[in-house]
C-alpha cells in the first residue's frame, strides 16, 4: 500500500510527518529518517483495528484501489 506522506520541517526542530487520508495520523522525528520510520509505525497502528475487525469476517475482501 503506498500512501502520501507530507514532511516538513518543525518550529521545534525536527521533523513533522502527517498523513492527509489518514485523519489524525501524526508522527515526527529528530531527522527525516527518524520522521519516516516513525509515520511507518503510526500507519501501521492506525490501520491495525481495521485489519483486526475485518479478520472476523469470512465474506470481506480486502482490495487496493487506484484513485
């Protein structure tokens, strides 16, 4: 699944890492490395109820789309 992530620096320092189709899904990191592999976690959480739900279910599919 791949996913637009926008990085940018922060006030602080730092980075900030947000994903626009992932409402509320926010990390940051010291550097731009630390910055990505922390929104690769934070993705991975946020997405883990949704898979947890749909495991319970013998009639789901799950698909990727292009849009």
């Amino acid at each position: 699944m791949n996913l637009k992530v926008i990085l940018e620096p922060s006030d602080e320092g730092g980075f900030t890492a947000l994903v626009p189709s992932l409402p509320g899904c926010i990390s940051e990191g010291d550097t731009r490395e630390d910055a990505l592999t922390n929104i690769r976690e934070a993705i991975a959480l946020y997405l883990d109820p949704i898979e947890d739900d749909m495991a319970g279910t013998e009639q789901a599919e799950q698909l990727e789309v292009a849009i």
